[in-house]
C-alpha cells in the first residue's frame, strides 16, 4: 500500500484562485493556460520588468550638468 503525498495547493499569482502544484498541472504555478499565457504577454509588454541593480554607463542624468558635455 503506497501513500500519496497530501495535493499542495498555492495560490494563482495572476487571478488568486487555487492552482495544484503538481507536475500533473502544465500551467504550474498558474491555475489554467488562459493565466499564464496573460502573464507571459505581461512580460512581453514589458509590464513586468526586472530592475536594474545601477543604471546603464550610457544614460546620462539630465540633472546632472557636470555629465553633459560644455560647448
């Protein structure tokens, strides 16, 4: 007699409702493929976006006069 472990539920991070975390569950940790794929055009829109830990060497701070060039 095999024991199953107890189903893990967690909640969707796009709509809150119940999603099973288990590899039976393709859209894991989305509770349906209509949640990821809305996530995923967040992403994609740039909606979602990691930051940068510094800004880039090549963008200039306006307020900064000393970074702009005299004449």
């Amino acid at each position: 007699m095999s024991r199953q472990p107890p189903l893990r539920s967690l909640r969707c991070p796009h709509c809150g409702q119940p999603a099973i975390a288990t590899t039976d569950n393709a859209f894991r940790p989305f509770c349906s493929e209509r949640c990821k794929l809305i996530d995923l055009g967040a992403w994609l829109g740039e909606a979602h976006r990691i930051p940068l830990a510094t800004p880039p060497d090549d963008v200039l701070d306006p307020s900064d006069e000393s970074s702009v060039p005299g004449p």
